[in-house]
C-alpha cells in the first residue's frame, strides 16, 4: 500500500517536511478540516519525573470555592511534593471574557478548576484516577457546559480508558474512552496534542506519538454526540497545514510548563 505520509523524523523529535509537501498539507487541511482555528494549550507535560503518590486534593488542599486563588494552589501542590503538575487554560464556554485553568497531578484523581484565577470546582476522573500518572490537560466545552479533557500517558501504556472528558455540571459526568479506539496507539499514548475546544460543533483534534517518539500515522477529531465521545480517524498528512500541528510534528511544540 502507498504511503501517502511525510517522512518521519531521523529521531525522536527531530526532523521535517519540506516546503512543498507542507503547501501540500496545508491545502488538503483547508479543504477538509473541520478546524476553523487553532490555539496551542498554555502547558502540558512532555518529559515525566519519577511519579511519587501524595495525599493532594481540593479537601487535603482545604480548597474554598470563590476564595482559593490559582497561585497559591499550585504553591502548595509543589510543597506537597505532587509530580507532573499538568496546567491548561481556556475560555469559560458561557463567558469569553471569563478564563478557565485546570491542573492536577501524578496520582491526585481529580481535575481542580478555577475561573478567573478563584477556586470554583473539583472534577473526579472516577475510578481509575488514582493510578493517573503523567497526565495532559486540554479545556474544552459541550453545549455550553465547560469541561476537561485529560490524557493519561501510563494508563494508556497500561491498557486502561486513557482519555477522559469530565464535565463540570450536576450532577457530575464523564466520558472515557480506551487508548485502543485510538488508531496506533495500541502501545500507548506520548506527547499527546489537542486543538480545538468544541465537542458538540467542529470537534477537537487529537494527536499524539508513539513511545519511540514519532508521530502517529493518524489523528482523530473527538465529538460528543449527547451520549458518549465518536472518534473520527483523520490522516496526519491533512492537518498539517495547522500551524500548531505542524510545530508539533516536527518537535518545535515546546512545554511551557
């Protein structure tokens, strides 16, 4: 079968695409992308530290909601001792003018949001969240409801649901799905990438590599279709004319963390 994808990079993170195989790119994803724009997340974790279970939480936290500030959080998270501290930042889905910033950590099982800066909720990842570890963060929304979508590296690798979208709402939901619905990914999940913010309209483009470090041959878009999370696999060769993507797949997408 032909391969219609660019050459991988020589090494992990390194490498590219030349000028004309990206204006290929770039006319393909213009034609075909459901993205009308793109921003790439203020922080994510590329590079884990050993993970080291602590007893962080909004309650461990004494967490007050409207009084809790962003700041002083993640002060007191790192005093804890909590590993891969995972940020992310958007737009409040029912106020543009309003931010949105989430974080957790290795082994916390929770997502803690703030609004402006100001405490305001904690999302469980459910069950399985306290075995989280190396996480990536990407905010989202659905039908005006804000949300949280977060990417387990190590539960990925381990076999378990690896992406969750947990939706601040009452009472509480969450859609998981398996790393194995994710073509590729059958080895897990590494340096996972979200654009986009809209599950219920244009959908939320995912990326991510192997644990080798190359780029997966395919994306998907995610869309929330009222009862769970479709998958839609994309070629990776038809969103590359995304900026943010294409610094991404060729290892210039830097973790600002």
């Amino acid at each position: 079968m032909e391969n219609h994808l660019p050459p991988r990079p020589a090494a992990p993170r390194r490498g590219g695409l030349g000028r004309a195989a990206r204006a290929a790119g770039l006319g393909i994803w213009l034609a075909v992308s459901p993205l009308a724009s793109c921003t790439v997340p203020a922080a994510y974790t590329t590079q884990f530290q050993n993970p080291v279970k602590t007893a962080a939480s909004a309650r461990a936290l004494g967490l007050r909601r409207g009084a809790s500030t962003w700041n002083g959080t993640l002060g007191a998270l790192r005093k804890m001792g909590v590993t891969n501290i995972a940020t992310a930042r958007g737009l409040d889905a029912k106020d543009q003018k309003a931010t949105i910033d989430a974080v957790s950590g290795d082994y916390m099982g929770e997502v803690l949001l703030f609004r402006n800066g100001v405490f305001h909720s904690a999302l469980s990842i459910g069950a399985d969240g306290n075995e989280n570890t190396g996480m990536y963060l990407h905010i989202v929304h659905t039908e005006g409801v804000n949300a949280v979508a977060v990417v387990s590296s190590e539960m990925s690798r381990q076999g378990y649901p690896s992406v969750f979208v947990l939706l601040e709402r009452e009472p509480p939901k969450r859609y998981f799905i398996s790393h194995g619905m994710f073509p590729g990914a059958e080895t897990g999940i590494n340096d996972p990438l979200m654009v986009g913010d809209d599950l219920s309209g244009t959908g939320v483009t995912f990326v991510w590599r192997d644990f080798r470090g190359f780029p997966a041959e395919n994306g998907v878009i995610l869309k929330c279709d009222g009862k769970g999370l479709a998958v839609t696999k994309i070629g990776m060769q038809k969103l590359l004319g995304c900026e943010c993507l294409w610094q991404w797949y060729n290892g210039n997408h830097k973790n600002t963390q």
